[in-house]
C-alpha cells in the first residue's frame, strides 16, 4: 500500500516536545505570559516564530519584529542546552524498531520536522543513517498545517504523496499529512488527533496496516 514513510520527529521518535515545552514556558515567565501544558498542546509542529506569535497573542503589549527575533533566539539558546546532553537513550520506545521494520518492507524513509535542529537531534540520537531524506526546514516557506513539508520530503524521496504514509503526534501535523493527500498515522491521544487515519499511543505500536 505504501513506497514510503515519512516521519515527524519532536513527539513521535524522541520526547524533544517537553523539551520545547520547558524551553518557551521559561521565556513565558519572563514576558509574564501565561503559559501551560494545554496551550503547549497548540505548539507542537508549529515552526518557532509562529509559536511564538501565538506565544506572545495574550502578552499586554505589542512586539517590534527585531523584538520577536531576539525573543525566539533567548528561547532556542533555552531549547539547545537543555538538548545538549541527548543520547540515544532518548529514543522513545519503539522508534528504531519502526525505522527498521519500514526498511525491512523495502520502504523509502523520510523526515518531515520543522525543527531547526532536527539534523543535531538526529545525530545526538544516532540515527541519521537511517533517513534517505531529511527535510531542511530552514527551506521550508510553510510550516505546519500547510503540506509543504510532507509534499517536499515525498518529492526528494520520489513517491507520490498518495503512496506515502505520515506519522506526527500534533495536530497541526496530521493536518499537514493529509493535505498533502496522504495516509496519516497519529501518535498520540485519537480524542485529539481526530483528523488521523489511524491513531497508535507510541510507535511500540508501530504497524503498516493503516
Ligand atoms: P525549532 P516537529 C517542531 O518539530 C516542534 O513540534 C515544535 O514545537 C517546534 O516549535 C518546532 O519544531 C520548531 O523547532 O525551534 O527547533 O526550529 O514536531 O515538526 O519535529
Ligand atoms: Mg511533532
């Protein structure tokens, strides 16, 4: 059914998502932004500058560009330390299982993160050698829900995006995945990702029968 699988990585191959969670909640506290798990839940898959737009929507005053900038930066230093010490004992359960079972079907296997340290954080895990492609979000115009994520990552690889399976843990993610016209398997709670095909609680999980 499938020629390839395209997977997030924040949420879905490693808990970066707590991660981003403690990192934009520290720069909350410092606008005096309220800032909890249940809006985090918003954040997830959306590229920086747009969570921080989102962020800063219930702040008491407006921001310069050049402010934001500095903004996403102080958050993204918060980000790289507390990812510094990543190994690949944070893989979550199952992950390179899934990669392994998917190129054992002969499948062609694809990264689609808007995060842009998602090559640091496949390296600190060690499995970069297990992608044929990985997206560079620094190219992508669109972040998540818009598909141009997924629709480049399914190009690079040469598979129609019909052929192709999605998997993402956020909502904003799923979105993506289908449309750009693909199958898409959620990790997570299925109350929330309700646009899904398919949804697992972990990719211990992990089947190609969607
Ligand atoms: P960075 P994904 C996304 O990664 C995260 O879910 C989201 O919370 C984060 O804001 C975004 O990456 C940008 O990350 O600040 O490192 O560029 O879920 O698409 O792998
Ligand atoms: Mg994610």
């Amino acid at each position: 059914k499938f020629d390839a699988v395209i997977f997030d990585l924040d949420g879905v191959i490693t808990d970066t998502a707590r991660y981003h969670y403690l990192a934009w909640k520290r720069l909350a506290e410092t606008q005096g932004v309220p800032f909890d798990e249940a809006f985090n839940e918003h954040l997830k898959g959306i590229d920086r500058m747009g969570s921080l737009d989102l962020i800063l929507a219930s702040a008491a005053r407006s921001y310069t560009q050049e402010e934001k900038l500095a903004l996403a930066d102080e958050k993204n230093r918060h980000y790289v330390q507390l990812i510094s010490t990543m190994s690949p004992a944070d893989l979550l359960p199952g992950a390179v299982p899934a990669l392994d079972a998917c190129r054992a079907a002969g499948l062609k296997i694809g990264l689609a993160s808007v995060s842009k340290n998602a090559f640091a954080v496949l390296e600190m895990l060690g499995i970069t050698g297990k992608f044929d492609y990985v997206v560079d979000a620094a190219k992508i115009a669109k972040g998540k829900p818009d598909p141009e994520i997924f629709l480049k990552a399914a190009s690079e690889l040469g598979v129609a995006p019909e052929r192709c399976l999605g998997v993402e843990d956020a909502v904003a993610g799923v979105a993506s995945i289908k449309a750009a016209g693909m199958t898409a398997l959620g990790v997570g709670d299925p109350a929330v990702l309700t646009q899904a095909d398919r949804v697992i609680p972990g990719l211990d999980r992990f089947s190609l029968a969607v």
